[in-house]
C-alpha cells in the first residue's frame, strides 16, 4: 500500500462523510464486486446471502466511516467489515466456530493461481480441495494492492485474454502484459509468505 492509495482513500472517505453522493456511488461500484466475491467463495456459492452480507458490510462501514484513519488501504478496512459480518452470519446459524475461522486464517497454506483453470474433475476429495484452494486465493487477491487482484482474477477466473484485459485497463497489450506479470509476482510473494510447507494444500491422490 502506497502514501498516494492512503492519501486518495482518505480524500474519499472525507468526501462520503460530507455527504458526496457522486464519491459514495463510485465507492460502491468499485467495491461491491470484488466485496460480492470475496463473501461469495466463503458462502459455498449462495449469491443471495453473499449479496445480503455485501449490503450490511456497506451499511456498518458507513456507519463508522468517521473511525477511518487510513491504517490501511480503505478496500482492506472494507474487507475486515466484511469478514465480521460473515462471522456474524455463521454464529446466527449455529455454525461451529471452527468454520467461522477462514482458510485464509490457518498457517501453513499454499496455493496455486492455475489450480483454478484445471479441469473439473468428479472426485469428492478433489472438488473439496478445489473448492478450498479458491478460497485461499481470492483471499490472497483480495490483498493485492491496486489493479493486481483484478487483472489476475481476469485472466484466471474469467479467462480473459491479454487483449481484452488491456482494453478493461485502458491500456495497450503489452503494458498490460508488463501488469500481469508484476500481478503475479506480487502474488508469489504474498502466497509464500502465508505459506509454511511447499506442499501444505497438494492436491489429493485419487486411486
């Protein structure tokens, strides 16, 4: 996260507590995507809930808004909002705490961008741990900085091409190509960081 992402992210919550209501619409286009999918990999796939949880993180977020220092990029206070409404969600229905506590949470996680491009397979264990391994990266693109978290989830969830990518940025093909491949080195670095064992989320043997 960079002075100039605190600098801007404070300006609009400054203008959203003023009563902006242009700033709050282009806040609320620009989160509620990525907020949708990150609650949407955490729900099992449920989009009702997923967009229930969205709507109340944006009413709590709001609400306490003027509590905004700018500790971090104003997405990932976002995020962490979020994250607590999906905690409170699951002790409404009696979850166990144990599923309250996100993947994203445990040590020892590692994950691979193109697991999410392989070919579905039938096995339970295998759809398990595909599942699983979805949540532990859009958790970690979701902490990307900037366009990173976009521009991978473009070109591996959405199977976008280069070209059209370039054309979602404004950019030419091979500026963002030179993106993409920052992205995914930011990304290495994040998942290692996270990661304690090379092989801790390998995929299942399946006889």
């Amino acid at each position: 996260m960079t002075d100039d992402v605190v600098h801007v992210d404070r300006v609009v919550a400054r203008r959203i507590l003023a009563g902006d209501e242009q700033a709050f619409q282009e806040l609320f286009d620009r989160f509620f995507p990525r907020l949708y999918r990150f609650a949407l990999t955490r729900l099992d796939g449920d989009r009702q809930t997923a967009e229930d949880i969205v709507q109340q993180t944006f009413c709590n977020a709001i609400e306490r808004l003027d509590t905004y220092r700018g500790e971090a990029a104003l997405y990932t206070w976002f995020c962490q909002i979020c994250r607590n409404a999906l905690a409170d969600h699951f002790r409404r229905r009696g979850r166990g705490a144990e599923r309250v506590v996100l993947l994203e949470d445990q040590p020892n996680v590692r994950a691979i961008l193109e697991s999410l491009t392989a070919p579905a397979q039938d096995s339970p264990e295998v759809g398990l741990w595909r599942s699983e391994v979805h949540r532990m990266v859009q958790a970690v693109l979701d902490a990307l900085p900037g366009h990173y978290g976009d521009v991978l989830e473009w070109k591996y969830v959405d199977g976008l091409s280069v070209r059209e990518i370039a054309g979602r940025l404004g950019q030419s093909p091979k500026a963002a190509e030179s993106v993409l491949a920052r992205a995914r080195g930011a990304f290495r670095e994040a998942i290692t960081e996270m990661a304690g064992t090379p092989d801790a989320l390998a995929p299942p043997v399946v006889n």
